[in-house]
C-alpha cells in the first residue's frame, strides 16, 4: 500500500480489519499472519490509514484472489523478478557536467522470516545498464554476505541475480544493509556502489515470557478499592511495534475466593494489579494467589501465544484489633520493702499478627498509685504485662493497693476502631507484713562533752525504735564499735556509760569527735538488727603542759654572731595553749649566769648565751613554759643545746653532732641490725669452712694405693713384660666348675658402717678346671665375701676383680689376710714370679726383717 502524504510528511499508522489474518508494516507491506486455505472467490478486506498527530483516518479496500497453481497454468511464465538498475553516472554534455537525478531510490526489500523456501530464494536482480557494451561481473558485501553471518545472501556474479539461502529470524537480525558493485572483467569498477536494505517481516513465533515467575506483592488489610497491590511485566521477542509483540494482561483465577472471587482487577496493558473489592481482613485472608496471563497479538484469545505466572499478594496487618484483657481483676502479693518483685501476671488477647506493632502490648496505670511504686513491663514472648514493684512499701502505711491498668499496643489504633472495655482491667495487691530492723532517731546521735570524765559517768540514751508496730517485740542493745574501749550500754534501756576517762587528745578521736557504734536486736522471726552512731564532740580542758620546740639546737661558743629560736607544743587548743610564758628556773644558778631568754611573741622566744665565751660541749638547758590556761599549766623542758666552735657565717665547724646521753632508737636499731647480719655472714662462713674440712677428712680416708694390699687397679706404663707374660689362656675368663661351699658362705650378712666382730670371711677359690659359662656368679660371690671383710673401709669403694684364669699355682691374691700369722710360710718363690710381684717379694720373702 502507499499513501501519498500531499504537501507534507505525515505519521501514518496502518492497521488492518482483518489483524488476524492480514497485518500491514509500517512501509505499507501487506502480509499473511498465518496460514490459511482460501476459497476461489475473491477475499475483501480493509486497511485504515490514521494520522497519529491529527487522528485524521483513511481506508482503502483490498481483493485479494488466488494465483493459479502450475498445474492450472502450465505453460504460464514463471514469476518475474524485480529488476534493479544502477543509477547513471554524471556525463558531460557540451564541455559541462550534467547532474542526474536524484528522485531515484531504491526501495528495500522485505522477507519474512521463518520462510520454508525452497532455497536459495531469489529476491531481486541487479542489472547495469552497460552489460550491453561490457561484460560485467555482480558481487555483494556487508553483513550476511561476505560479512558475518557470512552465506545468507549470494549473488550470481554473471545474471546479479540476489538470493537468501536459508530462513532468517528477525529476533536476531531485523534488518540487513548490503552494497551491490558491478566490475568489468578486469576489476575495474563501472558502476558506483548502491545501497540494498532487505528487512525481516516479524512473525509471531515467540510466547510472551514474565520477567518471574512468581510476583510477590502486599496490601494492608481493610484496603479500599483502587488501592495498587504490585506490577507484573513480560516481554515478548517479537516485533513490540507489532500485534506480534502487543501484550495484554489478565486474571485467570484467584484463590481463595472470598470474601470474593474478584477481589483484584490488572491493567491488561501495563500488568498493574489493584484492588477492586473491600473486605480484606489479615485474620480471616493472610495471602491471596493469583494466576496471571500474559498474550500477545494484543490478547486475541485465538492467534495470540500465552503464557502465564503466578502473584503472591499478602494482606498485611493494621492495628484493627485492640489488646483485650483475660480477666476484669487480677491479684497479687508482696512482702513489704521488697523492690524488683513481680506481682501479678496480666494476660491479654490480641489477634493482630503476633510479634509486631500492632500485637506487642503496651501496659500504664491509669489510677491506683500516686506514688510511683509499681511499673509494668511487657514480656516479649508472651506478651502478658509484669506487674513490678519498683519503689518498696510498708505495711504499716499501705496493707493493699487496687491498681486501673490499661493495655494498648505499640503503635495506634487504624482509623475507626475504638478501644473496648475489655482493654482495661483492675489489679489487686495485698502487702505482707516481714520484720523490719529497729532503727536510731536520730542517727548518728551527737553529744558535747568536756574530755577528762570519769569512768561512771552517764552520757546519754540510744534508744531504738521498732517499725513493726503490729508486733510486740523486744529490742536489746550491744556494742558494735568502741576503738578506746571508753563506753558500755545498758543492754536493756540503751543507757551509755563510760568505763574510761575521756581524752580528746587520743588518737582515736578525730576533729574532737569520738564515734561509737551500737547495735540494736530485735527478738522477732527472723530476728532483725539495726545499728547506731554516738558522736562525742569532746570539749578541750587544760590537760596537757606546754614542751619546747626544737628539742635539739646549736650555737656558738659567744653570743654573736647567732641565737636559738625557740616555740611551745601544746596538744590542747585555745584558749589553752597559747600564747606562752617562757622563762629560766632559778636553779641550778649556771642556768641563768649562762643563758638569757627573750620573749618574741606569744608563740615563739629566744635563746641567747650571756657570757662572752662557753666552751664548747653539749649543754642541757631547762626552759619553765606555761599556757594560758584557766588554770594555766606549766612545764619544765629540757633543751639539749650543743655549744661548738664557729666559723665567720656562724656555723659549727665541730664534725661531731648532737647525740645527748646516747643514740636515738632509730640509731640504736640500724646498729644492731647491721651487727646481726655482721655475725650471721661470719657464722655461714664458719659453717662452709667445717664442711669443707669434712669432706678432705673424707677424701683422706680413703687407703693411698700405696698401701692398700685389696684389689686395686694397678697401672704400668708398660707395654710388655716379657715371655712369661705371652702366653695367655683366654679359656680362663670363663666361670670355674667348682665354687665353695654354700656351708662356708656367710648369708644374709650384710656391710656394715663399724669394723665387725665376727670371723674373717675366705674368699672364693678358683677352680682349676675351665667351665663353660659366665663369670658373673663367681663375681657376685667375691661381692659377697668383700662385703664381709672386717678389713674394709666404712664407706663404699670401688670393688676391681681381675679375673686372670685358673690353674695358678700361687692361688687367688684375695686369700691373703696380713692380719693372720703368717711367719710359717716361705714366700721366697715369690722371686721367681717375675717384676710384678717384686713388691711382695720385698714385702713378705726377706725374712724376719
């Protein structure tokens, strides 16, 4: 179809009265939707052209008759094929260019896609209008040509006959741009290149698919009408400009159905989902499901592709249900001055969702106590209010509290609804009375008293109170704390009497006060106890004489160039301490022939020598200070004043300092200290230098090899001892066949740290036949015999054997005992025995001598 637009471009919107059938692109490009038989007569329908700026509409009808098939024409030509021609070139006419035209365009082509074929499907010819003259050859490029997807379209490069060689699908390609050139034989280009647009006609062969599969979505319950719930979107990959690719919306079912089956509506365009019914209640409807269809061909039931999804819509909850109480009253107890105690458990129903806003319970006392002493606290599992008591409560005030609770939830009520009078309820708590402490009035007690009392003396009465007024008890007093030990109380009227004389001055009392602590003890169950403070603020008397300060002072052998300043310490206060009198005595007379003192003021005086010359020493000056007490108290203190030579500046040039009578006890203590440790080093040194000696006693004890005669380790630097040494029987270190005797054996006799009594023990002799075996059992029965020889040192030594084989003819060395008489025996064949036993040659084979 084409539409002349007259003097202007309009907008122009093809639609066609048959959209099921026939659709029209936006080129004017009439073509079949679907397949279809269609009868011999011709078919009529419209197509509508509409303005889209002024709405204005045209129509034109279309007939439409059937081609003849091959069989109905056979000798009918085949199809004839649209022929392209390229545009001529500029031509110089009369020495100048002359321009073609420029009206020709060529139109593109369109081809639908999924075509069955059969292929290759020729399209169009391309043709120069100089093959006449030239033999020219065709060719194409571009995507889909010789560009990727290479092979869709070819072209024969002798007739330029353009083909589609398989079906095309618009989702992936919608339009393809191709250049046609024409060239000689040679290469050379003849014509320009011209441009071939060929556009995919979109057929509806893609289902609308949603961008989920399953929407979730949610509207407050009691919602009105009109209210938006969620949007649903699919998409289809056809054409959307298309009917192919024109979606429309709707509700397929709803469950569940009340309190109605249409409770939700869908724009069928834009997949919004509102409410169209009132009545969604949370507590009878929690979540709605909905089944929605999504068809394209602008939701034609009959030629549109489906495709549905599922909206999940949940009723959200509002506070539409106020918080009603189980019961009108509740009760509750608790013991009197007991804070943090829950005594009562309010219980509510709620039927908003549980665990939000609108469910959670929040609990105020509206009437019932003035004085703050109970809070409700909301348990968040259960919900119930926790009746607390927060301030403690005495029964002798207060027996019962009836308290007006209300309970309401955390955010408000939704519009319209009102709180009934189940949300408010009364809660009765009873107090129980418990026995209280006694306790002091006033506490602490304070008292004036001048210091110096006698012990005797009745100061005042504490006396407990008992806050159980509703019980008859008896309260008993003792003393708790008493750090001078000066008081005691009547156990019964609390009576307070000293035991000591008061001092103000004792340590004990702090800024004049003294603290005494009391106990009072009730006989209730379980018995109570309270405590009380005595505060003595104690008046100062004249008790204490006046002493000198510095007790200590020096000064030099004439009375220039110094003096010694002087004070008074007095351990009362004004107005009996100062100001002072200072004076010297009248005896012994050197005092005053010496010294002269001068009054500064009524706290300090001055010392000063009144001869010219005193020689150097330490001097004891006593010094009368009286106070100004009322009596006053006088005192004679000592001032140890050292007299020593001085320089021109007036100080002691003595190296010696003051030391009186004797040394301070600090002094006296270092000395002593340091004369301990002195002699506890000197004692460890002593100590160490005896256990050394010990132990070269020990080390001596041992026998010089020199003289021990036992079995020893005997080293000679020597490397042979000739023939007779050459020849050594190795069958000999084996055990011998025969041993004593178990009769001669001492058993059970152990080495001991005395030299024994009894018989001197025989060690074993060696058998002169070889046997076969160890040698360790001849070895332990020498241990044997070495641990019973009344010769061997008191301490343990190292026991050598030196078993040199059997069949000597001397014996075994260990038989022989110097102890015994051995003047009977000839050991001259000891000479013959070669230079080992030289030694014993000397020792025993050179007669009496």
């Amino acid at each position: 179809m084409k539409f002349s637009n007259c003097n202007r471009k309009r907008k122009v919107q093809y639609e066609s009265s048959e959209p099921a059938d026939f659709k029209v692109d936006e080129d004017g490009t009439v073509y079949a939707v679907r397949s279809f038989p269609l009868t011999a007569e011709q078919a009529k329908f419209l197509i509508y052209a509409q303005d889209k700026e002024t709405q204005e509409k045209w129509q034109v009808a279309v007939n439409l008759s059937r081609e003849p098939t091959l069989t109905e024409e056979p000798m009918k030509e085949p199809h004839e094929i649209e022929e392209i021609v390229f545009p001529r070139q500029l031509a110089k006419h009369s020495g100048a260019l002359q321009r073609q035209k420029r009206d020709w365009v060529i139109p593109p082509i369109n081809l639908p896609e999924n075509s069955r074929g059969p292929f290759p499907q020729e399209l169009v010819r391309i043709r120069s209008d100089r093959d006449k003259n030239l033999s020219l050859r065709y060719s194409v490029t571009g995507p889909g040509a010789d560009q990727p997807p290479t092979g869709i379209f070819i072209i024969n490069p002798i007739s330029g006959q353009l083909s589609v060689t398989k079906p095309l699908d618009r989702e992936l390609i919608a339009r393809f741009h191709l250049r046609a050139h024409a060239v000689d034989i040679n290469g050379n280009q003849v014509e320009n290149p011209i441009d071939i647009v060929i556009n995919v006609i979109d057929m509806n062969d893609n289902r609308p698919e949603f961008l989920h599969q399953v929407w979730n979505g949610s509207v407050p319950e009691g919602s009105k009408p009109g209210t938006y719930v969620m949007t649903v979107t699919a998409i289809d990959a056809d054409d959307p400009n298309a009917l192919n690719g024109m979606l429309r919306y709707r509700i397929l079912s709803q469950a569940p159905s009340t309190p109605s089956p249409n409770m939700f509506t869908i724009n069928n365009e834009t997949g919004d989902i509102i409410t169209v019914a009132a009545g969604l209640d949370r507590e009878k409807v929690q979540q709605y499901t909905l089944i929605i269809q999504a068809t394209d061909m602008e939701g034609n039931p009959t030629y549109g592709l489906s495709n549905t999804a599922t909206a999940v819509i949940t009723v959200t909850d509002v506070n539409d249900n106020p918080p009603e109480f189980t019961a009108m009253t509740f009760y509750g107890e608790v013991p009197e001055n007991r804070v943090d105690v829950i005594v009562a458990n309010l219980t509510v129903t709620d039927k908003d969702q549980p665990h939000t806003p609108a469910w959670n319970a929040a609990y105020r006392i509206s009437g019932g106590d003035p004085t703050g002493r109970f809070a409700i606290l909301t348990d968040p599992n259960s919900n119930d209010g926790l009746v607390t008591v927060v301030k403690p409560i005495d029964f002798e005030t207060n027996r019962m509290f009836v308290l007006t609770v209300a309970a309401e939830n955390q955010v408000p009520l939704a519009k319209g609804i009102q709180h009934p009078p189940q949300s408010t309820a009364t809660v009765s708590v009873t107090v129980i009375d418990v026995n209280e402490n006694p306790y002091f009035a006033p506490n602490p007690k304070i008292i004036r008293q001048e210091e110096g009392l006698h012990a005797g003396t009745m100061l005042t009465t504490l006396t407990a109170q008992d806050p159980d007024r509703y019980m008859q008890q008896n309260i008993r007093y003792t003393k708790l704390s008493d750090p001078a030990n000066w008081l005691k109380i009547d156990p019964v009227n609390g009576q307070i009497t000293t035991i000591a004389v008061l001092d103000r001055e004792s340590p004990n009392v702090k800024n004049n006060i003294y603290n005494a602590t009391f106990l009072a003890s009730d006989n209730g169950i379980p018995p109570m106890s309270g405590t009380g403070t005595l505060q003595i603020y104690l008046l100062d008397i004249n008790d204490n004489a006046p002493q000198v300060l510095p007790q200590e002072a020096e000064t030099c052998e004439t009375p220039e160039p110094n003096s010694i300043n002087i004070t008074a310490l007095d351990y009362d206060i004004d107005p009996n301490a100062g100001p002072f009198a200072f004076d010297l005595p009248l005896s012994p007379v050197t005092i005053k022939r010496n010294w002269t003192i001068n009054r500064l003021n009524g706290d300090f005086a001055q010392l000063n020598l009144k001869i010219k010359f005193l020689e150097a020493g330490i001097y004891e000056v006593p010094i009368i200070i009286t106070d100004s007490g009322n009596p006053p108290k006088s005192n004679i203190s000592i001032l140890r004043v050292k007299v020593c030579q001085c320089d021109s500046n007036g100080d002691c040039t003595d190296v010696d300092r003051i030391v009186g009578a004797g040394l301070g006890t600090g002094a006296i203590i270092a000395i002593l200290l340091c004369i301990i440790i002195l002699l506890i080093l000197v004692l460890m040194f002593v100590v160490w230098m005896k256990r050394r000696d010990k132990e070269r006693q020990a080390k001596q004890l041992l026998i010089d090899p020199e003289d021990d005669v036992r079995d020893n380790i005997l080293k000679y630097d020597e490397e042979g001892g000739g023939e007779e040494d050459q020849d050594y029987d190795l069958s000999q270190l084996q055990q011998p066949d025969t041993v004593e005797p178990d009769a001669i054996k001492p058993v059970g006799i152990r080495r001991l740290d005395e030299r024994p009594i009894h018989a001197e023990p025989q060690y074993p002799v060696r058998s002169a036949a070889p046997h076969p075996g160890d040698i360790g059992d001849f070895i332990n029965e020498g241990l044997k015999a070495a641990d019973n020889d009344p010769t061997a040192p008191p301490y343990d030594s190292l026991l050598v054997f030196d078993y040199e084989g059997s069949g000597s003819t001397a014996g075994s060395l260990s038989s022989l005992n110097s102890s015994s008489s051995g003047g009977d025996q000839d050991y001259d064949y000891l000479n013959d025995w070669g230079p080992r036993f030289k030694k014993l040659a000397d020792m025993y084979g050179g007669g009496d001598d």
